[in-house]
C-alpha cells in the first residue's frame, strides 16, 4: 500500500543561522514517521512572503500533508499567516474566541492590557480552519486543499507540540482514512560504540525487509526500526536481547536516567551525587524526570577543596592525592551516601578543560566512583572532546556505572 507523504516546513531566519536549535523539525519527523507517513522532505525558510510561498508551493506539489511552524507571532517578521492568505489569495479573518483565550492569557500574568501588535495573533486565512492555541498566544489553522492538507502552527516548540498531540493528531486521523500506524522497535544502548554495535548485529541481522537508523549520541546508540510486519520487529527483538545483552538498558524509547529511576523506584532504593567537574549535570539528568524525588536524595556541587572537604575528603587526601584522583572521587561517593542517607552514592571528579590539564592529569581525566553497602568501586576515563562533552560523558558514564550496579550488568 503507498504510504502517505508528509512535509515539514520551518520557518525563521533565526533557523537559518543556527541562533536557534530546529527541535521543531525533529519533533514533528518522528512523530510523523511513527503514525505511518513517509517523510519527503524537510525545509527551513526565512520570514518572508516570498520564500513562504515558494516553500509551499513546491510542497503541495510533493506532499499529501504539509506542515508549516513558525512565523505567527506578533512582530513584523512573522509573515507565515500573511502569506498563506496571500498563496491563496484570500483575505485575513478574525477569530473572536482566539483573542479572548489572548486576553485571558494577558490577565492571568497580571497585564491589565494587551499590546496592538498582539491582536495580529489572532487573525488567520478565510479559507483555514483555527486551531485554538490553548498554551500559548499565536492561533494555529489548516487548510484542506483538494486531497492535501496543510497544517499551520506556533513555532514555539512547546506549543507546538501540545497542539500537535491535542489539536493536529485527531485531525490527521479524521483526515487521511487511510493512514496506519508503522509497527516499530527501538532498542537503546549505552557503552557501546556505533561500530562495535554495528558488529554485533552482524550481516544476518539484515535480512529481512525493513527499515534501519542507528543514531549515536553521547555515550549511547539508539537504534530505531520500522517494518510493514510485526512478526519482522519480533525476531529482530529476539536477535538484539541476544546480541546486544550487556549494552541494552532498554527496548522503549525511554533515556537511560529513566531506566535507572525505574529501578531505583522497582528496588525501593535510593542514590545521592558529590560533582566535582560536571557541576551538578548528573543531579539535573536525574531530576529531570517526573517522580525523581522518590529515590533521589540530592546533589552537591563540590567545587572547591573546601566543599569537598565538608563531603569526607581529607585534606591530608587531597595534599597528597589530589584533587582529581580515585581516591577523592571514592570519597566524595562515600560522603554523598552517608550524609544523604542513601543506598549508593555517585563521586565524579575530572579535569573538564579547556585549561588545568597537566602531562599526569590532562584534560578530559575523569574519576568516577559509586558506593553502596557492598563497597565503592572507582573507575577512571579520559575523555576526548570540550568543556561540554567532557561533562556530558562524564555524567553519562556516572548513570551507566550504576545502571550496570543495579542490573547486574558487567
């Protein structure tokens, strides 16, 4: 059966020049991909009627679905209702319930009155439907152009996507009939390198028909299939448990400090972190999941020797060893689990760099250490890469270490 074609057209010139992450465009991709649309192309324009309207026209020459973002707000560069009115030469309406989701919005924040500019949110093309915009200020709408739909929404990432899951999916239902959901299989990996992911699979792996994307990032590599049957992505389930064992945390698109979290929850157990060079990265993964309070204790930011000390590192220790050694990241592991009282305690120290790096200590040395109950293990790496990847590594590996405690993974 054809799949149905999609499109996805981004608009900002602050796209363009890198000042802003396109999440937008990945976001609407794999939530497109997963509800069974083939993906044709996706484009980034700048704020201009011109480019709005090229953009436009050569999808709806491709595309059974476009899906525009961006371009709605009140400044003059947010031209994208304009010149979808103008594509299709119709003028501009007013939606009455719009503004007054606007002017609630304004009072719920304390304004007493709302600025001219803002009125322009509220307008969109006589041939479109609105989409209210319940979480933010800019009116969405559609546009059903004979057998193709084109779909306008706010480009502020937030919005856009509760209005996606909200407003856009039951419309793209009720629209395309026709349209099935893609069986798919991700599995997540942490401490194995893409190739080495790649060799284990092995050339069998590939047998079958379907389709395949490997994606590295820090310190992971997440693999993503998709097949027209379901009995595909369940041999190929069995083929990854098998060879994939002592990497895989997990066959969900969850990230790994969830999957430690869950853990933690399953096992009633709790943990606490003492960070040195990452500055607290590791607390803010962890937190970052809803519920984390119910097995992380806290983290502290060990900066100076001094904090460190207040954390059980022994000035003597630090004369002696240093700083950035296993034995202060043993001790900052042991002080973060007994002064927060919790079942394992995570010690990161390291040499994040640019600068403080010496021939015996270089940059990118880190120490990682967890206790528990059982004991505290160390383990030292040297990671390549800036300031930032240095810490991202760090924190990642620090997660791995106790994910590997927790399932009894070597």
């Amino acid at each position: 059966m054809p799949r149905i074609t999609a499109e996805i057209v981004t608009i900002g010139v602050e796209l363009l020049k890198g000042s802003v992450l396109n999440t937008n465009a990945r976001f609407l991709g794999k939530e497109l991909t997963e509800s069974g649309f083939q993906i044709e192309a996706q484009v980034t324009c700048g704020d201009s009627l011109a480019a709005i309207e090229e953009c436009l026209a050569l999808a709806l020459a491709r595309a059974d679905l476009i899906i525009l973002s961006g371009g709605l707000g009140p400044t003059p560069d947010d031209v994208t209702r304009e010149a979808v009115a103008q594509f299709f030469k119709m003028p501009l309406v007013f939606s009455k319930s719009q503004f007054a989701s606007i002017q609630k919005h304004y009072r719920r924040h304390g304004f007493k009155s709302i600025p001219d500019q803002v009125r322009k949110e509220a307008f969109y093309p006589e041939n479109a439907v609105p989409l209210l915009n319940r979480f933010g200020i800019a009116l969405g709408f559609y546009v059903r152009c004979g057998n193709r739909l084109i779909v306008v929404l706010p480009g502020v990432p937030s919005e856009l996507e509760k209005m996606y899951h909200n407003e856009v999916r039951p419309l793209l239902k009720r629209f395309f009939k026709k349209m099935v959901k893609r069986p798919a299989l991700v599995a997540k990996t942490v401490g194995m390198s893409e190739p080495e992911v790649m060799q284990r699979l092995g050339k069998d792996f590939f047998k079958e028909p379907f389709d395949f994307g490997i994606y590295p990032e820090t310190g992971e590599v997440s693999l993503r299939m998709y097949a027209e049957r379901t009995g595909v992505l369940q041999r190929l389930k069995s083929k990854i448990k098998k060879r994939l064992k002592p990497a895989l945390y997990a066959l969900e698109d969850v990230t790994l400090a969830e999957k430690v979290g869950q853990l933690l929850a399953r096992k009633k157990h709790t943990v606490a972190a003492a960070e040195s060079c990452t500055g607290g990265q590791l607390a803010a993964e962890i937190t970052r999941i809803p519920g984390a309070s119910r097995y992380f204790k806290g983290g502290v930011t060990a900066y100076d020797n001094a904090v460190k000390e207040s954390f059980g590192v022994g000035r003597a220790l630090l004369k002696t060893k240093g700083a950035v050694s296993k034995e202060t990241a043993a001790a900052l592991a042991c002080g973060a689990r007994e002064v927060m009282r919790a079942d394992y305690g995570l010690g990161i120290t390291g040499i994040a760099g640019p600068t403080g790096g010496s021939s015996k200590k270089p940059v990118g040395l880190v120490f990682i250490a967890l206790s528990s109950a059982r004991g505290t293990q160390v383990r030292k790496y040297l990671f390549w890469g800036d300031r930032s990847q240095v810490q991202a590594k760090a924190s990642k590996k620090a997660l791995e270490l106790l994910w590997r405690r927790l399932r009894g993974v070597s």
